[in-house]
C-alpha cells in the first residue's frame, strides 16, 4: 500500500472546503439551457461574447461547469444593490 504524501493530503483538506461559505465569494449558480437562450436572447449576444470562466476554476467545479454551460453570478454593491454577471464555462 503507497504512503500518502503530503499533496494528497492537501487535496484532501481542500475537497472539505466549501468556497460559497465564504461572505467574500458571491452567489452562483449555473443557468438551465432554457434560462441561458433566454439570456443571449434577450441581450442579443452569442456565448462568444460572454466573458469566460475555465471549467478548472474552483466555482466551475463546485457547480459542476461543463464546456458552454453559463454561470450567473449575483453581486453585491453599496451603490447598485445587487446585479448579475454571466460566465460561459471553456
């Protein structure tokens, strides 16, 4: 049986974290494909024009992004109070 080293011991400590518990990483969450045509719809753009998430990013993982799916991303701001930002996954 292999000794575990000390880099799977980290990856083990990090599988235990959850980043959206965190009041420093916003809400997210992935759009259905019907909520995602309704968006480039509605802005009138493609996916290539969305700014980009690798499907690597630990949000992307948590989520369970796959190429072309789109995260919607809710901040908050003093002054706009709460907004959306869109992510395709690549």
């Amino acid at each position: 049986m292999a000794k575990k080293t000390s880099k799977d011991k980290d990856d083990e400590d990090k599988k235990d974290i959850n980043i959206f518990e965190s009041s420093i990483v916003p809400a997210q969450v992935l759009l259905t494909e019907e909520e995602k045509q309704q968006l480039l719809q509605k802005l009138n753009i493609s996916l290539r024009q969305l700014p980009r998430i690798k499907s690597k990013d630990p949000a992307a993982k948590v989520l369970g992004g796959k190429k072309g799916d789109v995260i919607k991303i809710t901040r908050r701001s003093a002054v706009a109070g709460e907004y959306y930002y869109y992510r395709v996954v690549v």
